[in-house]
C-alpha cells in the first residue's frame, strides 16, 4: 500500500510540474521579441531593413472585435522620425541595427550627430482606456555631448493605414471628420483623433494621442504622406486639399539645448475602442476622448473629461431634426454647453458627431459612474438609440462625501418611448453590443496616454463591467489567473486520487 500511495503521489508530484510548465508557456507566448520586431497577443511592431522606418500591425487585435485580426494599423515601414539641428534636418537613422530588449516590449536605435546623440525608442505600453498592451510608444531623446548650445526640434511622422484603406479619414474632437489637409497648433491641437473605416461596423479602430503639458508638440498636422517625406521640420499643408493618403505629423520647434541636457519628443498610437448601438437606421456611437478622471495638480478637485459622441444614418433615405443628448449622473457636471444638441439633417450615409466636456465634485470615496449618450429623431421614438460609459472617479482625501441623488441631467427633448426592442446591455465594442472596456498619455512610458496621471487608483482600466482579469465578452482569464487555476486544479485531482486509492487499499 505504501508504494502504490508513493507511486501516486510521485504521479501528483509530476503532474504538478506539467501543469507550472504549461503555464509559464502561456505566459512566456504573450511577448515575443525578434530580430526587428516585438510583438503580444495585440499588435506586432517592426522596423524596416533600412533601420530608419517602422510599421505597426494587429495580431489578434482587440479580443471584443473578431475582425481586426492581422490589419494594418500603420502602412508597412513607411513612417518615420526627423530631428533638426541648427535648422538642418536629418531623417533619424541608426548606427546599428535596432535592439529589441528581453521583455519583448521596446526596441531602440541610436545615431551620432556631430556630438548630439539621438535615441529612437518604440514601446509597447498599455492602453490608457483598457489597460491593454496595444498601444506603442513613438519617443526621441536628444541628448547634448558637445560644449556648446545647439538648437534641436523633431517631427515623429506616422504613415496612417486601417486594414487595406491607406485614405482613412480622421475624427477628432469638436472637428468632426478631417479629410482635407489640416495645420493645428497651440490649445487647438486635441487630445485624441481616431480612424474606423465604418461607424456602424467598423473591423478597425485605431487612436492616437498627443503628449500633453511640457511635452505637447507645438504642431500637429492631418497631411499627405507624400507630402510629409521630405527632410522638412514643417512640410507643406494646403487646407485647399483633400488628405488622400493620410499620415500625421507631430512637431516640435527647434528651442535652445545646452550642453549635457536632453530633450524628449513623443506620440502614443495604436488600438481604439468604440462603442455603438448596433445595425439600426440610426446608429449611435461613443467613444472617450480622456479615459478616466483624475486628480489635479493641486489636489482640491478633478481635471476634466470628454466624450465624443456620434450618430450616423445607416438608412437609405435622409433623416431630419436629429438629436443627441448625453445623460450625467448627480455630482457630473458639464463644463461647458448643452446636454442636448439639435446636429440637424442626416442624408443617408452621413456622420455627426458631437463632444461634451465634463466634470465632478470632490468626493473622499472612490466612485463608478455611468454616463449615457443617446440619439433619435424628433417625433420618432422608435429611432432612439444609445450606449453607455462608466468611469472611475478616485477618492480626494478630506472631501465631502459623494453625493447620493437622482442623476438631474436628461434630455430636453427625449423621446417619449423606449425603442421597439431595447438592448438590455450597454455595447462593450465596435462590433458586439455590451458594455464596453473603454479606450489613451504620462510622461513616463508605463501608459500610452499623458493625462493618465500617477495618482489615478490602481482599478482606473475603466472596463465598464469587468474588472482586470476577467473579460464579460469572451469569459477569458488572464494569464496570470490561469496559471494558478491549472496548477491549484493539477494539485487537487492528484490528493484526491491519492487518498481514494489509499482508503481502497485499507478496506
């Protein structure tokens, strides 16, 4: 008895160790690193042979939408970095070939100018909305060995490419659809601009997202590609024009470096998250300008957030006196505007959009808010569509406690009836209508938006009704989680197995 029990548990023992081998395989297959790439279960990052150029792709993509897999997010090495020093620009190249690190998140390059070294740095980071790791990082670092002062500015220039549309238009706040050629500079530049090929159903979003503060370029521009190759700190931008083959450009004047300093330039790019109200004639979409609230500077209250929302009319013939409205718990507030916005007549096909800005009262709990966009037709309820949000609110020591009435702002014009066959739950993504993980900079690369400040709480992911392990979509664990569960599972099977075998033996 004693040696079949050994033989048993010696069986326990190794059936354990396949379970912690398979485990830390899962886990090893989530970053892989090659000879000029990195890449996750998300997106794929690479650099071209001439070491100048990269590209950037989707592998599985966003695990909500099951048509991104493998599209173009970037058009194949195309996209590239400039630096002007002295007011002679330079296309940033590398003395050797790019050097992706052992995590399999960052690859780096660096050439010598003249005594100035300048770094290329491409990250992989987490998404500011999701948390997810499919976002890059797009950082040069100037750096100052000689004795003198030099004058140094950059342009990071992003070669734009959804799926096979290398014409994707962009959609920005409070501009709407950007097709013609555009020049943005100072408070005008926004936070974010996105692409999707389709509001209604989209097989790829992407967002990309200026670094804000002491780190915002001073120019950004919606260009040409063709237009934005040449060895030029500000290429040519004729607003009279149509993009057409789309690339953005962020910019950064040449100011005064001395001697020993280093100056940093950065972008942030990759997956976008979009919610919609699903295959109606009206279809109604949001998606998050800035993530989350979070504390400001000094500590008495919150920054304030914005949500872009749009409506589109996916019917064959036109729609008049369309409406939006954006619904705002108690203690949310707009800065700004109405809560109901009249975006007038739709022809068929056509897309509006409309951007609200708000913010809340200091609160010493942490708090989830929902927050709900909606859209109809004035005299038609059965139009009326809508998708909502939640965001994470943290707690602000010595703050009033959070306020506990009604939400106050509804629409001015609702619709008098719910539609025909309400949804029952929120859309979580593009393309499957359920609450969705929502979608951007720090000045640190451990987060792909800047605004996504230090002290926002751990839980910030802002996934609206999951939490960090665990997807509501798919059922999927996260790697961590499934790595305890098959070993726990592993360990359990093998005691009972043991301890029913001995008990037999003893009868």
């Amino acid at each position: 008895m004693k040696k079949l029990a050994k033989k048993f548990m010696t069986a326990a023992v190794a059936l354990s160790m396949t379970a912690t081998m398979f485990a830390a395989t899962v886990s090893a297959a989530d970053v892989v690193a090659g000879s000029n790439y990195v890449e996750n279960e998300f997106i794929h990052l690479y650099c071209g042979s001439d070491y100048s150029r990269y590209g950037l792709k989707t592998t599985g993509g966003n695990p909500d939408n099951p048509n991104d897999d493998s599209k173009n997010l970037l058009y194949p090495t195309t996209s590239r970095m400039f630096v002007s020093i002295d007011g002679r620009v330079f296309t940033l190249g590398s003395d050797a070939a790019p050097v992706p690190d052992e995590a399999g998140k960052k690859i780096t390059a660096s050439k010598d100018y003249n005594g100035l070294t300048v770094e290329r740095i491409l990250t992989i980071v987490p998404n500011g909305n999701t948390n997810r790791e499919d976002t890059v990082e797009f950082k040069m670092v100037v750096t100052n060995n000689t004795t003198e002062n030099h004058e140094v500015g950059a342009r990071i220039m992003l070669d734009t490419m959804l799926g096979s549309n290398d014409h994707a238009p962009f959609r920005m706040p409070n501009l709407g659809a950007v097709t013609m050629r555009t020049q943005l500079e100072g408070n005008d530049i926004p936070e974010m601009y996105q692409a999707f090929d389709n509001l209604s159903e989209p097989t790829v979003v992407s967002t990309g997202t200026f670094a804000r503060g002491a780190d915002k370029p001073d120019i950004v521009q919606f260009n040409r590609w063709g237009s934005s190759t040449n060895n030029t700190l500000i290429p040519s931008c004729d607003s009279t024009l149509e993009i057409g083959d789309s690339a953005v450009n962020s910019i950064w004047n040449e100011k005064t470096l001395a001697p020993g300093k280093s100056i940093a330039y950065k972008t942030y790019y990759g997956l976008g998250e979009f919610v919609a109200s699903g295959n109606t004639e009206l279809v109604v979409g949001a998606t998050k300008a800035t993530p989350n609230f979070v504390i400001n500077e000094e500590g008495t209250g919150y920054e304030p957030v914005s949500l872009i929302g749009y409506v589109q009319n996916a019917g064959s013939t036109g729609l008049d006196n369309v409406n939006m409205n954006i619904s705002l718990p108690t203690g949310v507030s707009l800065v700004d505007g109405d809560a109901t916005v009249n975006v007038g007549s739709l022809n068929a096909g056509d897309t509006n959009q409309v951007a609200w800005k708000f913010n809340a009262v200091p609160a010493n709990v942490e708090r989830v808010i929902t927050v709900k966009v909606s859209g109809w037709v004035a005299e038609n309820t059965e139009t009326a569509q809508e998708v909502t949000y939640q965001y994470v609110i943290p707690a602000i020591e010595g703050a009033p406690e959070v306020p506990t009435e009604e939400p106050t702002e509804e629409p001015t014009e609702a619709p008098t009836a719910a539609p025909t066959e309400p949804e029952t739950e929120a859309p979580t993504s593009a393309t499957n209508p359920t609450v969705p993980a929502t979608a951007a900079p720090t000045a640190a690369p451990t987060s792909a938006p800047t605004n996504a400040a230090t002290n926002a709480p751990a839980n910030n992911n802002s996934s609206n009704t999951t939490n960090s392990n665990t997807s509501s979509a798919t059922g999927k664990v996260d790697t961590g989680d499934s790595q305890s569960a098959v070993m726990i599972l592993a360990m359990v099977i093998a005691a009972a197995t043991v301890v029913f075998v001995v008990r037999k033996r003893a009868k």
